[in-house]
C-alpha cells in the first residue's frame, strides 16, 4: 500500500532520472517527454547551467527569511520587469500563491475604490490552481466538487467571447478585475480570437478594473514571445503571473505588477516564508538567461510551427479530430470522443503526453527538442490515434 495520499491518476512507469527531453525508469528505459512536467522543464531535464548554478548557490546559500535584502531577488524583480514591461514583482513559491497574490491585489484595488463586493470576473474552463481561491476562480466544477463553501466574489462568463465579458462589466459595476488566461491550458489548449486580450484590455480601462493575466502556462518563451499576451500589442496586463517554467523544475512563482497596482501592498501586507529564497531566484535568473541566449521563443515557434504541420497533415481529415491547435510549443489535439487511453498508447512507445478535459491531447514538449524529436512526438501521436480510431 502507498502512504502517499490518492490524488493523483499516474502512468504505471517510476521515473528516476532525466537529461535533456528525456525521462529515464528504473529499468534504464528511456521515454521522450512531450510534457514537460506540464510545462515546467522547458530547457531540458537537468540542464547543466541551471544544475550548476543550483549546485554553486546551495553551497553559498539557499535561505534566508524575508527580513534582510536578498540581492538575488532583486535582480530577478528586475530581470521579469524587463521582459514583461511591468515595474514589481512579488515572489511566491507556485502558480496558486502567485494567483493568491493577484487576487488580494484585486481585493486591496476595490476597497480603495470603495467598491464593497469586489468581485472577479472569470471564465469557463479556467485553471488557475488548487488553493480555495484558485479552484472558486477555475471553471471546471470537478475541481471543486466537495470543497464548498467556496471562495465569494467571482462572476463566470464564456473564455474567448469578448462581448459577454463587457456585457458582464457593464452589468455588475462590483467588477474590479478580470482574470483570464491568454490561452487556455487545463482547459483544452483553447486559443482565444483575436482582438480577445486587447478587448478586455479597453473594457477594463473604460471601468478602472484591473486586468490580471494567467501566463503561468503560457508565458516564457512556451507560445513564442516572452510571453502570450505579447503576440497582440494593446493586451498589456496591470497584473501578470508567472511560475511553471520559471525555475525548470525549482518551485517558485511570481506576482508581476504595474507599479501603482503593486504599491496597494505595504509591509505586513502580504508575505512568505520560502517565496524568493536565493536558490529559487539563482535557477530563475539561469534560465532566464538561457532562454535569452538561444532564442527559445523563435525556437518554440519554429518547432511548434513544424510539430502542428505535421499532425495536420496526418490528422485534419482524420473523423475522430475534432481540430488541431495552439501557439509555439503550446498544442492540443481535440478529438470528438474520449481518447484517455492515448496516454498508454503513447507510453508504450515511449512518449510521454497528456491529455486534458478528457478529450484533448495536449503537447507541451520542451522548447529544445531538435527537429528529429518533434518528428517522434508527431509520429507515434499520429500512429497511436490512426490505431486506437481506425478510419
Ligand atoms: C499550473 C497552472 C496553475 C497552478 O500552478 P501551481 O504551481 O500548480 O499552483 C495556474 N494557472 C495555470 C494557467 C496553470 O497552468
């Protein structure tokens, strides 16, 4: 029996080691992952810059409390304010205590209007984390099932229907904020149209709301930009959130913000114990670094653009393919049934995927795979949907 709680559905493979994008069992076995740890190892399993500087800071330091100047985290501050165009950032330890930090941002932002129901305005489908104001926030109702009473203050309206969220801004002046995704992970790598972003962006200007951007899966280099928003100019956030690939694997996340959106917090306001310790920020700056030096958001682009041209040449036509989607390294397969089993299918040929809402392939490999990799991933998806859904 295992002492480990059962929250989790897991593949019957124990992994213990990983280089680049590969995932190695305890028999040696080699598997090519096409997740990534969902989003998380963007460069690579144990990649040997992040490896070192992790192994140079643990032996100088790796903790220390929120009480003295940690220079590592102001340089990280100002490295994320640098490719996100906002002024501050608070460091948290995951993607849910960096959505944690927005929505009090939300709460502080209202009551300074006056405003004295704050409330956010979310959408179908969303994923936003675990914690009890993330799963009020998410729109899927298993994730919430038998956790009430839930968090107050969210209004929920269609992901991708610009005229329903003004509708909702124009109805309920209590909105202080909306929180939305740039492209929906959980929910089935569901890209909005066009003009989404920079719709929100207008309809919270006109109404003095915040917009708070859900980067945690898109951002960093995964839909090739920095980050997602960035593909369209006027969808600027006043509140972005960033975690998964920052660190490569080391947990931390952060709370980026407008300067004057960042000043509604004051000492004692807000805090952690481990978010932004030294080891934390030393990976997060590594990173980053790589990032920038080999370009990894024209490389997401370019291999995510190969990677979709392939399925969509095997799989368009396909009568089980609902439609082909994403952005850079970001995609999803929906079918027009379940297709959970594809998972084994593709473990089975060592390739490692997921799928997601129970009918969506969803592909997040990481952003240096070579160009024979993602023609593996694309084959062995193709071969394992043509199998299991004969046409
Ligand atoms: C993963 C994810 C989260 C939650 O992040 P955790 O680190 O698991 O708390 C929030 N939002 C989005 C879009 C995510 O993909």
């Amino acid at each position: 029996m295992s002492h480990l709680f059962d929250t989790y559905a897991r593949m019957p493979v124990d992994i213990v080691r990983g280089e680049g994008p590969w995932l190695f069992d305890t028999e040696g076995q080699g598997y090519l992952d096409a997740i990534s740890g969902i989003g998380v190892c963007s460069l690579g399993h144990a990649h040997p810059r992040v490896a070192e500087a992790i192994g140079d800071q643990a032996g100088r330091l790796i903790h220390t409390a929120n009480i003295v100047g940690i220079p590592l985290q102001e340089q990280l501050a100002a490295r994320l304010a640098d490719i996100s165009g906002l002024d501050r950032a608070f460091l948290a330890n995951s993607g849910a205590e960096a959505i944690e930090c927005a929505l009090k941002l939300a709460r502080l932002h209202a009551h300074a209007r006056q405003v004295k129901t704050p409330t956010v305005l979310v959408t179908d489908n969303a994923f936003h984390g675990r914690t009890l104001a993330a799963i009020s926030a998410s729109g899927n109702p298993a994730l919430q099932q038998g956790f009430a009473p839930l968090v107050d203050g969210f209004v929920r309206v269609p992901f991708g229907d610009a005229q329903a969220a003004l509708d909702a801004l124009d109805r309920h002046p209590e909105i202080v904020a909306v929180l939305v995704e740039p492209i929906q992970g959980e929910g089935g790598v569901r890209v909005p149209p066009d003009g989404y972003l920079p719709a929100l962006r207008k309809a919270c200007d006109r109404h003095d709301a915040l917009l708070l951007l859900d980067e945690i899966q898109t951002g960093l280099c995964r839909t090739g930009h920095w980050f997602a928003h960035q593909h369209e100019a006027t969808s600027r956030p006043d509140v972005l959130l960033s975690a998964k690939a920052l660190g490569n694997g080391v947990p931390i996340g952060a709370c980026l913000a407008r300067g004057n959106v960042a000043d509604l917090m004051r000492p004692g306001s807000h805090g952690t114990t481990f978010g932004g310790n030294p080891l934390a920020c030393r990976a997060a700056l590594e990173v980053l670094a790589v990032m920038d030096e080999e370009d990894l958001a024209a490389r997401s682009n370019q291999t995510g653009q190969r990677l979709r041209e392939r399925l969509s040449a095997a799989l368009a036509d396909h009568p089980a393919v609902h439609e082909i989607r994403g952005r850079g390294l970001m995609i999803g397969i929906e079918l027009t049934t379940d297709c959970g089993a594809l998972k084994l299918d593709a473990l089975k040929q060592g390739v490692i995927i997921n799928v997601t809402r129970g009918n969506t392939v969803r592909l997040l490999p990481p952003l240096i795979i070579d160009q024979s990799q993602c023609d593996q991933i694309a084959d062995t998806v193709i071969h394992i949907i043509q199998q299991r859904f004969p046409s």
